[in-house]
C-alpha cells in the first residue's frame, strides 16, 4: 500500500466527513420541525407563571393557551407516548417546574406498536430521550441507530421535512406562538369530503 494511496484515502475520509457535518447542521437548521420545537423549549424556559395545565404528546392534543389560563402547550409532531415520558422526566427533574394536571392526548394515534417504535425527529429529541436506556428496556438494539441519526446524521431519511421547511417558508412568513399554542391555518371540515370514509381510513392506518 503506497503513502499517495493512504494520503487520498485519508483525505477522501476527511472530506466525506466534512460533507456529513455540513449536510447534518444545515438540516438541524433548516428543519422547521426543529425550528417550532426549539421556539417551544425558549418560551416553556421563560414560562414565569403557575403551571396548573402541561399538554403534551403528538400535535392531536393542542391546547389553546389563549384559553386556558396557567397552561402550556407542549405537544409536538410524531410525538409518542414515550417521548412524552422522557421529556416530562427532564422537566421534573431539570426545569424547577412542578405542573398541577398533565393532559395527555388519547385517540386512535395514540396506540399501537407503530406509534409506539416511531421515533422521528431525534436531532432535536436527543436531548430528552436515554437512548442506551430505551434499548435496554425495549431489547432493540436498533433504537441505538436512532442515537446515531439525531447525533450525526440527522438528515437521512429526512427529504419529505426538506420539502415541508420549503413549503412552510413560503406560506408562513410569521411564527406566532403563545404558551407552545401555535394557531392552525389548516382547518378542514371532515363533514365537507368528499369521500370520508377513504380519508378516515387513511389517516388510521398510519398508526396502526
């Protein structure tokens, strides 16, 4: 094996892993996913009132803090009950805040084994959620690589919230967020479809 060989391959390595990093900080920036979480984290750190009202679980249980008074709003996409655990463990432990009530989602996107393994966004979850401990708990190894993805890789996999970032720079100009209630702009009248039936059977099996 020659010194100019070892040299290229070295290089070669360096410069992959250089891409790999260029490629992963951009997509934890550029992720909206990323974006509306961290937003959510600032104002639940600058939270001064009394919390008697933490919502948390996927984005099916939001709460209007413009509502209920002394709430927050902490659900987030995707989230499963698991992450939920996770990050109500660093909030007890961590943030000085003790909530009165916890209310958590319970529909059809709560249960069943899919929801419970799917595991997305972990660049920004990595932060809450023991990995080695999960895996130990679950007998999966394979929850380790979701680790990996949110440590170095977090854009693999990731092209549809490429798409979604793009999309949602161009609609929304403005985040308006209070307490972690973020308005929606995407209301549907389910009685209005069409073709009901096929909808609600679409949006069951994704979780199920």
């Amino acid at each position: 094996m020659s010194k100019k060989f070892v040299l290229r391959s070295l290089l070669f390595i360096a410069l992959l892993l250089l891409v790999n990093v260029m490629l992963d900080q951009s997509f934890k920036a550029f992720s909206v996913h990323n974006i509306l979480n961290k937003r959510m984290d600032e104002q639940f750190a600058g939270y001064t009132d009394t919390l008697k009202y933490l919502s948390m679980g996927n984005s099916h249980n939001c709460v209007n803090t413009y509502l209920l008074e002394k709430s927050f709003n902490y659900g987030s996409p995707s989230e499963n009950y698991i992450q939920s655990y996770y990050k109500l463990k660093h909030i007890l432990e961590h943030s000085g805040k003790k909530p009165e009530y916890l209310l958590l989602q319970a529909d059809i996107s709560t249960y069943g084994a899919k929801i419970a393994n799917r595991y997305e966004y972990n660049s920004y979850w990595i932060k809450y959620i023991d990995y080695p401990e999960l895996a130990r708990i679950k007998n999966d190894r394979q929850v380790l690589t979701k680790w990996l993805e949110g440590k170095f890789f977090s854009y693999a996999g990731n092209y549809k919230d490429v798409q979604l970032s793009i999309v949602y720079r161009i609609k929304i100009k403005t985040l308006e967020m209070h307490n972690g209630f973020r308005p929606h702009r995407d209301y549907r009248n389910f009685a209005q479809e069409p073709n009901r039936q096929q909808l609600a059977w679409d949006k069951a099996q994704l979780f199920s």
